[in-house]
C-alpha cells in the first residue's frame, strides 16, 4: 500500500507519479493508496492517479484508493473519477 498525506498538487504529483509508476515499472501490479491523510488534491493528483490506473489496467493491474478523507471523496465524486477508480472504506474490503 501506497500512504498519501498532505496536499496532492502541482509541487508535490510529480514525486507521487514517479514513485507510483516506478512501482508499476518494477512490476506491481495491484496498488492501493491509502488517501485518509490527504487534505487537498489539484487537477494534477487526479492527473496522476489516472494514469497509474491506465498504466495498471494495460497490464491486467488494479489500483484502489482506500479510505478517502471527506474532502478526496469530494473531489472524486464531482470529478467523476469515483466512477473510474474504485474506492474502498478499507483495505480489508479488498479481499
């Protein structure tokens, strides 16, 4: 599992994509990210987490974001990213 926290911005997507993708280059293919810690996300988080998405999903991967703060299910929500990537309360609902 992948821990956010913070605000996930324009300063701070590209270290996310590069460990995320790297973790995808280096073979993962199931990645969940854990978003209870994150207060904020521009348009370049949700640019970030659709492509590790489409990155796992190229390779039959899955990707989940678990236990999204009020504020990252907002934005989800609004964005219509809840209806692409899935979203779980918590990891022991992946099972």
């Amino acid at each position: 599992m992948l821990e956010i926290s913070g605000s996930v911005d324009a300063a701070t997507a590209p270290a996310l994509q590069a460990d995320a993708m790297g973790r995808v280059g280096a073979g993962e293919a199931k990645i969940a990210l854990d978003v209870s810690g994150v207060d904020y996300m521009s348009s370049a988080g949700l640019r970030v987490l659709l492509m590790v998405f489409k990155a796992l999903k190229a390779t039959d991967g899955a990707m989940c974001l678990v236990n999204p703060s009020p504020f990252v299910s907002e934005v989800m929500d609004l964005s219509g990213f809840a209806g692409i990537i899935p979203v779980t309360k918590s990891l022991e609902a992946l099972a």
